[in-house]
C-alpha cells in the first residue's frame, strides 16, 4: 500500500433501540447478527459476541425492568481489534451500584442453583467491562475482541481467501 492509498472504511457503527420484552429481545440480536458483514468476525467470534449480547440484554429483562414497560438501546462500534458495546437503559441499577461478579457451578449433578453464571460467561468472553449509574438509566460497556484483528483490519477484501 502506498502513502497515497486510502484506507478502506471503517464499518458503519449499528444502533438498535426496542423494547425490553423478551421476544423484541430476540429480534434484535437476530435482527444485529443476520445484518452484520461477514468480514467483522469470524463465525465462532460471531457466536461469542451473540452469546454475550443476548446474556446482558436478557439480564436487563429480567432484574433492570422486572416486567416494567421500558427500552434498551444498544450501540456496536467495529473496531480493529473486535466490537465495542454500549447498552443503556432506564430499569432499576445493579445491585449495590456494581456488576456482579458471577461463580461457576461447583459439584456434578442436576441439583444446581437457578441463574448467577451469566455474568461470570460475560465477564471470561469479553474485555473492558464497565457500569456506570447516570441520572438516566444504566450504561453498560465492553468490548468483544477478536483474533487475528489486527492483521486482518487492514486486508478487508481477503479475508475470505484466507478463512477457506
């Protein structure tokens, strides 16, 4: 590449702002990753980022609305080194003001506790997780890295040869 040659663009951020309801939840994280390009991450990233979207969104759901009527606005920023994720909301905060801090189960058997390991899966899968409470609701914001993007940021057109 020259020193006259133009970076290719950046792809475009993606807003989605629905109703925290679970079936509009499901519908915007298929709505997100049935539109998102192919080239931003690989198909296990893909996943990943699908896995750890819906865990929050449904957190948010479940315990920051409880059934109160509200919305979630989601922002994904592409970077060169994966997705940054903002999620805001107007629900009830975390408790004590802080993520929560997650536990895998412990012993073998059926008989485990309902819930409490979402946010320990949220927290191992993504990078720089940050709450905040505003005035206006809840910020939730991490990144969800993905391999080789670094090298591959910069070679948009041939991913596809390379992953075949």
């Amino acid at each position: 590449m020259s020193d006259n040659a133009v970076p290719p663009p950046s792809p475009p951020r993606v807003r989605l702002v629905f109703p925290a309801e679970p079936l509009a939840v499901r519908a915007a994280v298929g709505k997100l990753f049935d539109h998102m390009p192919t080239e931003l991450l690989s198909e296990d990233e893909r996943g990943t980022a699908e896995i750890v979207i819906a865990e929050v969104l449904n957190n948010i759901v479940e315990h920051a609305y409880a059934g109160a009527p509200g919305n979630i606005d989601l922002t994904l920023d592409p970077t060169d080194t994966g997705l940054n994720c903002v999620i805001t909301d107007q629900g009830r905060p975390m408790p004590d003001g802080v993520i929560p801090i997650g536990v895998l189960p412990t012993g073998v058997g059926l008989d485990q506790p309902e819930g409490g390991f979402g946010w320990y899966m949220i927290r191992a899968l993504s990078r720089d997780i940050s709450y905040n409470r505003r005035p206006d609701g809840n910020c939730l914001t991490f990144h969800l890295p993905r391999r080789q993007a670094a090298f591959l940021a910069g070679f948009p057109n041939c991913i596809g040869s390379m992953t075949q």
